[in-house]
C-alpha cells in the first residue's frame, strides 16, 4: 500500500461535521475518532493562570461517544474509511462492541473500522470499571466478538470475563464482509495479540523509527506463526510533533504548561532511556497513571518546575514542516504507511490552535512530495 496520511475527527465539543466534506476528497487514507470520556490534562491547570485555552472552554473533558460520532460520519460521507481510535474493551461488553460495529458499517457501506484498544485509567478507574488487567480482559473480548461474527445461530463461551448462553448476533455482514478491526497498542502481549487478531496497528508508544520497526517485526511474527499475512496488517501511527515556525517559536511552544505536561503519557522508564529522570519520580507509569481529577495543582506546580525543555524535546519531533517531514519519513522506512501527524504544539495557546491545522498539512504535504510511489 502507498503511504498516506491519516485524518482526525475531534469528538469533543463543539463538534464540527462541517470538515467532513473536505476529510473525504480523497486526500487521506482514513478519518481516525477518538473515544473517551476525559482527557489526560490535569484539572488543576486547565485555568486562565495556565493556559488561555481554558477561556473558550471550560473544561478538556467535553467528550462524545466516538462510536455515537462513527456513525453520524457514516451517513455524511461516502468515500474515506472511518476508524475509532481507540474504543476499549474495559467500558463496553464486546456483544454490544460486535453489533455497534455492524451497525455503523452498513450505515458506512462497509468503510466502517473497529479500532481497539485494552483502556487506560482515566477513562475507567473514575467510573468504578475493574481495570486490573486489562490485556486478558482485552484479548478474551476480540475472542467473543469474532466467536459472535463468525458464528451462525446461538453460542455458548465460558470465560474468564466473559460468558455466553445462547447468545446469537444474527445481524449479516455489509456485502458478506465483516468490519475490520485495528489495535492500538505497545506492550508485547498487545503485539502478539495484534498479529493474531487484527487487521491494522498503531502503537501507543514508538518513540523512534527503531522503536516503530522492532515493534512491527514483533507483530508480523506473531501473524506470522498465526497463519496470516503479516504484509495484511495495516502500519499505522500517531506521530505527535511539535511545529515551530522558527527557533523562538519553539522555543515559546516549550515553556506552555500544557506542552510539558506532554511528559506525563510518559513513563519514567522510556524518559531514563533518553538520560533523564522522570518529573513525576521513578515510579510513574505514564498514561496509566494519570487522572486527571486527582492530580493536585500542587504537585503538577512541581511536575513543571521540573521538566526540562531537553526532556520533551528528547520525547517528541520537532522543528519546521519539512524538518518533520524528514523525521516522519525515518518512520516510514522503518515500515510506517499511514501516518496521522499530530501538531501538539497547538497546545501552547490559542494563538499557535490557530495555525496548528496549516502546519499539519504543510507536514503532510512535504512527507507526501518525499514517500513518492513508496509502498
């Protein structure tokens, strides 16, 4: 497959369906929808004091249901494929995941992707969902979903998390073929379950072209040894960046809290990797540790008098557009195909929101001009 980019649907409020005419005219490969019930950005720092995004919104929590969105998409597009990214199998039963995805494929006719992921705390914890293993949890619930599409009339299952009795989803398919399933996900449990399951990958943590091929080779053996194509699985990734139109623009993207606060999806151990201790101590997990509810102004106070402009800069890819573009391409040598760029320097304020959807497509544009006839 040729490399192309990837396009996100915000699914937070206020929703605007009106880009949707221009995400299906044939520029991206995909229309990618989050799905969560909060953001990982503390409380405690979404204030004027902290940023002046928190004077057009009034909370980062304002989220939709991703699948809800899925499917309104599926109606006023025709073209593009539409992905979640990710729904997780800890908040919804995976017979109800099974037939909403049915569901949304006819209304797509058949462009409609399941995109899986095993959860996080801070969309689970907070609503009393058991989060204790989540991977198990993860893999038995793709078993019942495909035991539910596969199966013709009532089945049993009797599983750890989850049991059947008589349970039928009698639904058919859009034109004979069920909605393919992608899976994000780093660990290697979660690589061996993507080669044995699903159709497309994006990691949740590749921190360098390396990292990216290590991790891709892992999930092609699995498949491999599962007899399937691993070549079947689509490559994908969300390369969060940080465009700067200049070195004092970075520079001032840099300083924004929340652009530092970028380091909290961070665990200690990939920031040591790179030379450096952890703001938030040794111990911290990254994304899975955070809440944002519980984690108090004080303590990220300390979290960003700690962090280090070298950090984040260690962390994600920086500098102009065709600067990006280079790095993005190391991605792609490295087995990549369908990026979706992410400028997170749009974080720094209303002003750099402003121009964070140009830069995207600069990026994309330049990244286009040097994968050529890649495939």
């Amino acid at each position: 497959m040729r490399v192309q980019p990837a396009a996100y649907l915000r699914t937070t409020l206020p929703l605007d369906l009106s880009v949707l005419d221009d995400l299906d005219s044939g520029r991206y490969h995909s229309i990618w929808m989050p799905d969560h019930m909060v953001s990982f950005w503390p409380d405690s720092i979404w204030t004027p004091e902290f940023t002046d995004l928190a004077t057009v919104s009034p909370s980062p929590h304002r989220h939709l249901d991703g699948m809800a969105v899925a499917a309104a998409a599926a109606v006023l597009t025709t073209n593009v494929p539409l992905v979640t990214s990710v729904v997780d199998t800890v908040r919804r039963h995976p017979s109800t995941l099974a037939q909403s995805a049915l569901t949304i494929d006819h209304l797509a006719k058949g462009r409609f992707v399941l995109g899986l992921g095993s959860g996080e705390t801070e969309n689970t914890v907070p609503y009393g969902f058991d989060f204790t293993t989540p991977v198990s949890r993860f893999e038995e619930a793709l078993q019942v979903i495909r035991l539910l599409w596969d199966s013709d009339g009532p089945v049993d299952f009797e599983g750890r998390f989850y049991r059947l009795r008589h349970a039928r989803l009698d639904t058919e398919p859009y034109e004979g073929r069920f909605p393919s399933i992608w899976i994000g996900g780093s660990g290697p449990r979660t690589l061996d379950i993507v080669g044995r399951y699903a159709d497309g990958w994006w990691p949740t943590g590749a921190w360098s072209p390396d990292d990216y091929a290590e991790k891709l080779s892992a999930v092609r053996r699995s498949a491999d040894k599962a007899g399937r194509d691993p070549s079947a699985i689509t490559p994908c990734f969300i390369q969060v960046c940080l465009v700067g139109r200049d070195d004092a623009a970075l520079a001032e993207i840099l300083e924004a809290p929340l652009v530092k606060s970028f380091l909290l999806q961070v665990s200690a151990e990939v920031l040591r990797k790179v030379g450096f201790e952890h703001p938030m101590g040794e111990n911290w997990r990254g994304y899975q540790d955070v809440d944002p509810a519980v984690l108090t102004r004080e303590r990220i106070v300390d979290f960003l008098d700690r962090v280090e402009p070298e950090m984040i800069l260690a962390m994600v890819p920086h500098g102009t557009p065709k600067q990006l573009a280079g790095v993005i391409k190391d991605y792609v040598d490295a087995g990549l195909r369908v990026p979706k760029i992410m400028d997170y320097g749009a974080m720094a304020g209303l002003r750099y929101t402003a121009q964070s959807a140009q830069n995207v497509r600069e990026v994309e544009d330049e990244l286009m001009t040097l994968c050529g006839d890649i495939r």
